[in-house]
C-alpha cells in the first residue's frame, strides 16, 4: 500500500510538472521542469524495483537535459528581430506529432493493466536460467550469461542508446572548430 502512495505523489508531481513546462514563458525554465519529470519518472522506476531502468532514464535524462539547455540558450525559436524561424517550429511540431500517432499506436496495443502478457507460464524463464546457464553458456556468473548470452541484443540497445546519448552531448557540448 506504502508504494502506491509514493507512486501517485510522484505522478501528481510530474504532472504538476508539465503543467509549469507549458505555462512557462521562458524556455529555459521550461526545459528544468521537463527535467524534473524525467527524474521524477526514474525514482517511479526505483519504486517499481527496476533500477537498471531508473540508471538508464538519469543517464539519458541528464545528457538530454544537457542538449536541450545548450539549445536553448544558444537560440530561440523567435529570433532577436521578432521574426519566427519557422523551419525549427515545423521540425519540432513534426516530430511532436510522431511521438504522439506512435505513442497511441503503442498505448492502444498494450493489455489492459495487471494483465500477464504470457497467460500460461509452465515453466519460468528464470528457473531455465539458473538450471541451465553453466552447462549453456560456460559463464560461473548467472548475471553475466543472462547479460551477454540469453538477453545480449537487450544489452547491447540498451548501451547503444547510451552511448548516443553521451556522443550527442559531447557533439553539441564542445569547442568550435579552428
């Protein structure tokens, strides 16, 4: 009962957050309050018992936060002449709209919630794992043949999007060339 508590104060939290994210004038302090829900989201995946989910959404959390300040503050969708640059508000409104058709195509196909995806489990996969990870993958460490064996296609999207993450940054982050 205690986690769900703590699950709809963060909830009410993040919307909270969006809420000052649209209203706000300045882009900046739009850009802090998206922050805020990312991080806000992260310790919900803490709650849920998924940590490596929760490292993963602070990594790319503050390395998306990082791109987005420095975009901020180096330009405006609105330039200094009053103008609007419309070729940046199209891009962003495309790409808003994409998210969103994708996103009610992926909400629309999930279970309903409490729903087990698989309805007959004979045998978990965990106990195969255990029972069979020596003998299947030669690794002493369970840990490291579930990582690298059984689920390495997980492993590696999950250090490609990392890894893209920190490129990004650096890319926007440093010096102008000579």
């Amino acid at each position: 009962m205690g986690v769900e508590i703590y699950l709809v104060v963060l909830l009410v939290f993040m919307i909270f957050g969006a809420l000052i994210a649209v209203e706000m004038k300045s882009l900046l302090s739009s850009v802090i309050a998206l922050g805020a829900i990312g991080f806000g989201s992260s310790i919900a995946f803490l709650f849920l018992g998924a940590p490596d989910l929760a490292i993963v959404q602070i990594a790319v959390e503050v390395l998306f936060l990082i791109f987005l300040i420095r975009a901020t503050i180096s330009r405006d969708i609105v330039s200094t002449t009053g103008h609007i640059r419309w070729y940046g508000l199209i891009v962003a409104v495309c790409l808003i709209a994409t998210i969103l058709v994708f996103g009610i195509f992926a909400f629309r196909d999930l279970n309903d919630f409490g729903t087990p995806i698989i309805s007959v489990v004979k045998e978990a996969p965990s106990n195969e794992y255990l029972a069979k990870g020596l003998k299947e993958t030669g690794s002493a460490n369970i840990v490291t043949a579930v990582l690298l064996d059984y689920r390495a296609f997980d492993t590696l999207g999950e250090a490609t999007v990392i890894f893209a993450a920190i490129i990004g940054a650096l890319a926007i982050l440093r010096g102008r060339a000579k």
